[in-house]
C-alpha cells in the first residue's frame, strides 16, 4: 500500500485531506505540530481525528523564540474579522510555518518511504497566507527534486494539495461525503470551551457551512 505524510492541525481543511487521502487508498502517517501556540485545543482535536481515522501519529515538539505571530504571543493582540484588512498579510502570520512544517514533513517521507506528503492548504484559506498559494508549492517541489536523495534518484515525493482552489463550502461538503468527523474539529484562534465566533477562522468557517447548507455541529454548544 503506498503511503503519505499528511499534516493534522485539528481544522477542517486538514481532516478532509486525510479522509481524502485515505479515500485514493493510502497508508497515512499523521503529523501533529506543538510549535508553542496559544492553546492545545487545536493538538488534541488533531489527535482526536487521527485516532478515529484509525491512522498513526507522530507529534512533533518545536521551538519558535522569536514567535513573531498573534498566534505564538500572547502580547500581540488576535485580531477580530472586522478588524482584519483584505490587503495586508494580518498578525496571525506565522513567519515560514508551512516551509518549516513541510521541511519536517518531507524528512519524515523519506525515512519511512512515503511516496506522498499531503497538506490542506487553498488559496481562498482565511487570510490569504503567501504559503497557501500554488506557486509556492510548486517552489518547494523543486526543492525536493533537487535537495533530496529520493528526488535525485528519480523518487521524487509529491507535495499534495488537493484543497488548493476549493472554497470553504466546497471543503465542508467534501468532508460530509468522505464521513469526515467534522465534530471533532476546532477552528477558533481562541482557546475556549466554544469557538469564540469573532475572529478570523470562526467567520469564515461559519460562512462556509452556511453556504455549504450544513448546519455546523460546533455552533450553540
């Protein structure tokens, strides 16, 4: 059976590419990041959902001192939708995470033969992180073509971004046809019993189960 790496962040983007990938018939390994962020709700969802995909996981513990992010400081302000501008890159930035994520990510392909790494980045994703845009994977697969053992034997592992162009609703109706668990997911940049609603990924992740005509199973808990 062929395998795949596939990053686990707890959200929804991430659960629906390793359903996915499970659906096109891959062994997945789970790869969870504790890289010093606000709060562990988003761990143990990750955790959470691996376990009821039944898959292996690795949790990987990493240092970011300088942060430089909303999400790592907590003296910097998470920034509410409203407040959040449509042209400029916003707080909750993280400098370089999805390189240093599929740095990790590629590394643990190669040692354990994994033909394929699977991340659920698109590009309408909340914010419109530089990371999340296709050119930029299309740059880290040239990285590996020449940077890797497997890329210059000709075992070149693919970078998999299947998500890439979807919208949120179409990403909330892919995870209802895959039997994602949708309810084990956390989106909120907060850390609280419930999602707070107010920030960034609680908007848009409530306009998309509303134009996805799914009622979301974390709302009025």
């Amino acid at each position: 059976m062929k395998k795949a790496v596939v990053l686990l962040s707890g959200g929804l983007d991430s659960a629906t590419t390793l359903y996915l990938a499970k659906k096109q018939g891959y062994k997945c390994f789970c790869l969870i990041f504790d890289y010093g962020q606000r709060h562990k709700k988003e761990i143990a969802a990750a955790k959470n959902i691996a376990r009821a995909a039944s898959c292996p996981v690795q949790i990987l513990k990493i240092k970011l001192p300088w942060k430089g992010s909303a999400l790592l400081e907590r003296k910097i302000a998470l920034p509410w939708h409203k407040s959040v501008s449509q042209d400029k890159i916003p707080a909750t930035y993280v400098p370089a995470r999805n390189i240093i994520f599929l740095s990790f990510a590629l590394s643990f392909a190669e040692a354990i033969g994994a033909q394929d790494i699977f991340i659920g980045a698109h590009t309408q994703d909340y914010s419109g992180y530089p990371d999340c845009r296709p050119e930029f994977y299309r740059a880290f697969q040239k990285i590996i073509s020449t940077g890797t053992k497997s890329g210059t034997e000709k075992r070149e592992i693919k970078v998999r971004i299947p998500l890439i162009r979807k919208s949120k609703a179409e990403i909330i109706r892919l995870a209802k046809r895959l039997g994602a668990p949708l309810a084990l997911t956390w989106s909120c940049y907060q850390g609280g019993r419930v999602p707070c609603g107010q920030c960034d990924s609680c908007y848009y992740r409530s306009k998309g189960f509303r134009e996805a005509g799914i009622k979301d199973p974390l709302a009025n808990r």
